[in-house]
C-alpha cells in the first residue's frame, strides 16, 4: 500500500456478538485508501457496513482484525489518552444530527475542538471567527442551536470539524436530517474545503445525489467493498446518472 496514503485500511474485519449470542460479521477483510486531497464516498444499503468502517476508521470502535493508518499513525496501538489527542488533533466529524451542545453558543460549540487541545482563549476566538467567516455563519456566533435552522446548525457543525485543520475529515451521513437545498449547500461547502484547503474528505451515504460530489466511491456489501466508481473528467451530472446505474446492478 502507498505509504503517503491519509488513510490507510488493511484487511479489516469486524465481528459482533460470540460466547452466548449468535455472531455477526460486520465486515470482512476491508482494504482501502484515502490519498491526500481527495473526496471519497463510501455507499451502502443500510445495514452493509458503511457507518462501521467509518467508526473504526474514525477511532470511536476498534476492529476484530486488520490494521488502520492514518498520516502514517497506527492507530490500534495508540493509548487511549493517545487517541483522545490523536482523535483532537488529526480527524474532524461531521454526523447526521449535528451533535451540537444545546447549552453552548455557536461559538462555543466550535471552539470545542481547541478548547480540549488547551488552546489560549485569544487564539480561539481569532480562529473561531476566521472559520465562521469562512463559512458564512459569523453573524450567528452568539446563538444557541435552539435559535438556529437546520442548514446553519450543520454549518456550525462544519466549523467545529474543520477549526482545528484536521487532516482528515469523516462525514457520515451529513445531510440526512437536511432540506435538499440546504444539502445542497452543505455539499458544495464540502467540495470548497476540499479544494481550497486540501482537506481529505471520507463520506458514508445511502444517497446517490450527495455521492456525486465525491472524487471516488466505494460500494459496499455485505461487509465486503465491491465496485469502485471513479468521476474523473465526468460532470456532477453523469457522475450521478453512473452511480443509480450501479445501484440498480449492485443491488
């Protein structure tokens, strides 16, 4: 495996449940890469693996078997104060229901990441505000996720991802619980962090529309990734019109 890879995942297996219940086999014998820069989707039907590879990549669970790389890390045989740092200073979350502090501002729910990194409150809040312009939410830091619509709480969220400059970032399912425009936006924010801040980018989705704005996408099945979809020089467009062909012949 190309050892510049952002993520590297070698023959990993997941198994749930032994002793007294019946076993699952979530995944079996995952090989992939993410390179620097690049936007990749992984698509599945429910219940086909997607959101445990991204767990296991994204350090919240650990893996029956295999080997997982990050910037060069192996991140199984990190301590686990090792990898609440690692988890800070390296990966930025993106999830289906936001995960905002309803007691904390829009300000203080992004600043999260490097307030746990012991950042000094003078460079927080100039960091905060960079990314908040960037983002076009500055007007919105001093409220509450109570006060704010469901596009700006994801792009709340977005901040909060992105305001350490994490390497890698892991969205799973990030415009589940949005409107199609303000997916819409989400999504093109995320192409915009891609490009301009050569941010790597991991999506899990079921929906072939927010696929399409991957570089790559590897189907999964069964706990095994099958096809891999590439857009190269394809319009958004095509690249859509591509991935529900191979939905209907992958399924």
């Amino acid at each position: 495996m190309n050892n510049k890879a952002v993520v590297s995942v070698n023959n990993l297996f997941k198994t749930y449940g032994g002793r007294n219940s019946a076993k699952y086999e979530a995944l079996k014998g995952i090989n992939l890469e993410v390179q620097s820069g690049e936007f990749v989707g992984i698509m599945g039907a429910s219940g086909s693996g997607k959101t445990t590879l991204l767990n296991l990549i994204a350090t919240l669970d650990r893996p029956t078997s295999g080997e997982i790389r990050i910037n060069q890390q192996d991140i199984l045989n990190l301590k686990k104060n090792e990898l609440s740092d690692f988890r800070a200073q390296e990966l930025g979350f993106i999830f289906q229901d936001f995960s905002l502090l309803e007691n904390l501002t829009a300000a203080e729910n992004i600043a999260l990441p490097l307030t746990l990194t012991n950042t000094k409150k003078a460079q927080i809040d100039t960091t905060v505000l960079q990314v908040a312009q960037k983002l076009s939410i500055e007007d919105f830091l001093s409220q509450y996720p109570a006060q704010l619509s469901g596009g700006q709480k994801q792009r709340v969220a977005a901040a909060r991802a992105l305001v350490h400059e994490p390497q890698l970032l892991l969205a799973d399912e990030p415009t589940g619980a949005l409107d199609s425009n303000s997916a819409r936006d989400l999504l093109e924010l995320l192409t915009e962090i891609n490009q301009a801040s050569n941010v790597s980018i991991l999506l899990v989705t079921h929906d072939p529309f927010s696929a399409s704005y991957c570089n790559r996408i590897l189907m999964i099945k069964d706990g095994v990734i099958g096809n891999t979809l590439k857009r190269d020089s394809k319009t958004r467009t095509e690249f859509y019109q591509e991935i529900l062909t191979d939905l209907g012949t992958y399924r």
